[in-house]
C-alpha cells in the first residue's frame, strides 16, 4: 500500500534540513530517496526532484537528475525504481593478544554473490605479517586460517565496492513452498541448529502464526513481531544468547532477532538461513550508530531466497553480504583455539562520493 505523499514529505521534511543545515546536499538528497523508497511512495520522477528542491532550497534540479541517473522519461514510477550509482568503503580492524601461538579460523571477506562488485579487493591484511591459507566451508563462503603467534596481533582489510543503490526486493506475492517441494540443499535451513531450537519453539510459532497468510505475509508477520518483542541494547549482548533466550528475555543485538526470525520460520515450515555482513546507515536518521557487523536473514519463498531484516523490519540501501549459514555459530568472524584478548575491533560502511557524486556543480 502506498503512503500517502503529501504528508509522507510534509513529516519527512524536518529530518531532511537537519541535513541541509549541514551543508550535506548529496548525503541529503541520497537520504531523500531511500526514504521514499522505504515508504513505498509513488510519485512522478519529476515530481521527486520538485519536492526534494522545496524542502532543501537547493534549485538546480537538473544538476541532481544528471548526478543520480534519473533518466529516461516515466509518467508514473515508485520509489524503488530509482536507481543509484554508489560505492562503499567497507572494512574492519581486529587487534588481539595471545598468550601463545594459537590457530584462528577467519571468515571475514566478501562473499562471492558480490564479486564482481569490489572494485578495491579484501585482501586480509595481518600485521606482524604472517601466512595465511584459504578454504570453502560446506555454505560457500570463504574463510581463513591463520596461527596467531603469541603476543599481539592486527587484522584487518579495507576495500570499495560498488552498489546498484536498490534497497532490499520486497516480495509481496511470494507464496509459501511445499516441504515436498524445496531442493534438497535448502532443507538443512528448515532443522534446529546451535542457537535456533525449533523443538522448543514449535509450539509458540503455530500459537502465534498459524492464522497468518503463508508466504510473504507469514514471513513479515513474524519479523514484525520479532522487531517488536526484543529490545535493542549493546549493553545486553551475549554470545552464547539462543532464540529461545531472546524470545523470554526480550533483549539483544541484531544476531537475536535474526535467529528468533529464522527459528520462527523454520517451525512453520518455512526454509531460513543466517546472514552477516556489512550494512550501509545510508537512508536512515541520524545520529549513526558505531559501525558494527550486521546479521540479517534469507528465507526461501516463492521458489528462491529473499532477504528479511527483522532488527531494522525495513528494506535498506548498501548491504553486503560476507557469510551465510544455519546460524551465527557458522559464520562467526573469528573462532579462537585457545585463549586470547580482543584489545580493539572497528568495523566501518561508508559511501565513497565519486567525481560523480561529490557535488552538485560540474
């Protein structure tokens, strides 16, 4: 359903001159769309530009159709039809100390399904230098091995990567897959695993969505609840915290949401893996968040996998998948073999503004 636009830009306005007062024109008018987009406005492509002007008082409305590909003219188009060129600067840096050489397994770089995207590669980067060697576990993804000597250790990489600027395909008329029906190397993401107990959650799901829409609805439906039950807090994370623990608990970080989700849906039947990744802040509020891994989840409907957000329970703009699997304990970033310190860790997203991005003149 499709918000209505006067009063979707008349509420929108104030966040989009806090951004003018900044001087932020490009990050604006970037902010501008992906906010349309998630609010599923319709509006002529003409008319985007006109309101965008007259909240911001910037008038060149062509320099901004030139700059962000809005070409090609349309009497009528929704927002998700926009397209946008952009790039990301992606990265992280890890600083540990081991009291002794000790073995790491790394699963830390893009994964294949955006190859083709890096423009600057992942290489890891181990400061002292050491040898690192490479393999593909049973889900696909890359990953690392490395023996840490004793004493403190950098790991890092940073890298560019290109993005079509689309927010997440929102697949309304997605019907819900017989279990008859899946491929057989989808049905290992419909059984329990380490932090999704499906056989203590049965019951809950069926009492709480058995009278939902299979398919789509279902699968919202869920994410909805999920992003309304467990509040968010840093201060409350836990690596050891199971679906179940969250659903009593009602607290955690983005990796609980998504494996109550992907617990939840896999008692109903439906097919759910866990995703982590980097996650751009691009076409949300500020104050940004400190940047920080993300998790997500892909649930099989309508025949192939879609992506689901319950913690944000938005489509969003600039996300890059790393790993998938059944849960955390399969993509975890670091997994240690003895013991160690974990001294420092940043993570950072950032939209890189090319020559033909960085400015509103030519």
């Amino acid at each position: 359903m499709l918000a209505a636009a006067p009063m979707f830009f008349i509420d929108l306005a104030a966040r989009v001159q806090v951004l003018h007062a900044q001087g932020a024109v490009v990050t604006q008018f970037r902010y501008f769309l992906c906010m349309c987009r998630n609010a599923h406005v319709a509006i002529t492509r003409s008319g985007i530009l006109k309101e965008f002007v007259k909240m911001s008082g910037t008038a060149d409305v062509m320099v901004f159709s030139r700059r962000f590909a809005i070409a090609k003219p349309c009497s009528r188009i929704s927002a998700p039809q926009i397209g946008l060129l952009l790039q990301f600067r992606v990265g992280f840096e890890l600083i540990y100390s081991f009291p002794q050489p000790t073995p790491v397994i790394l699963v830390v770089n893009i994964h294949d399904s955006r190859a083709s995207d890096i423009v600057v590669p992942d290489f890891l980067v181990t400061e002292p230098s050491i040898s690192i060697s490479s393999y593909r576990d049973r889900f696909g993804n890359q990953c690392k091995r490395v023996l840490a000597p004793a004493g403190r250790i950098r790991l890092s990489t940073d890298c560019i990567v290109n993005d079509n600027g689309q927010t997440d395909e929102i697949a309304f008329g997605a019907w819900q897959d017989s279990v008859e029906d899946l491929p057989e190397d989808v049905l290992v993401f419909l059984l329990g695993s380490r932090y999704c107990e499906t056989d203590r959650l049965s019951e809950i799901a069926w009492q709480l969505f058995s009278q939902t829409v299979p398919g789509y609805p279902r699968v919202q439906a869920i994410c909805d609840y999920v992003h309304n039950h467990i509040a968010f807090n840093y201060q409350n994370a836990r690596s050891s915290r199971t679906a179940l623990e969250s659903l009593k608990e009602r607290t955690g970080v983005c990796r609980d949401y998504a494996h109550l989700a992907i617990a939840l849906c896999r008692c109903m039947n439906i097919p759910a893996r866990y995703c982590t990744g980097y996650l751009s802040d691009l076409g949300t509020p500020l104050p940004y968040p400190v940047g920080d891994f993300a998790a997500w989840m892909e649930v099989w409907i309508g025949g192939r996998w879609h992506t689901f957000d319950p913690r944000n329970n938005v489509s969003r703009v600039g996300r890059v998948l790393m790993a998938r699997g059944r849960d955390a304990c399969d993509v975890a970033i670091a997994t240690t073999f003895g013991p160690n310190t974990l001294e420092s860790f940043r993570v950072w997203t950032d939209e890189v503004l090319t020559p033909q991005t960085s400015g509103v003149g030519s």
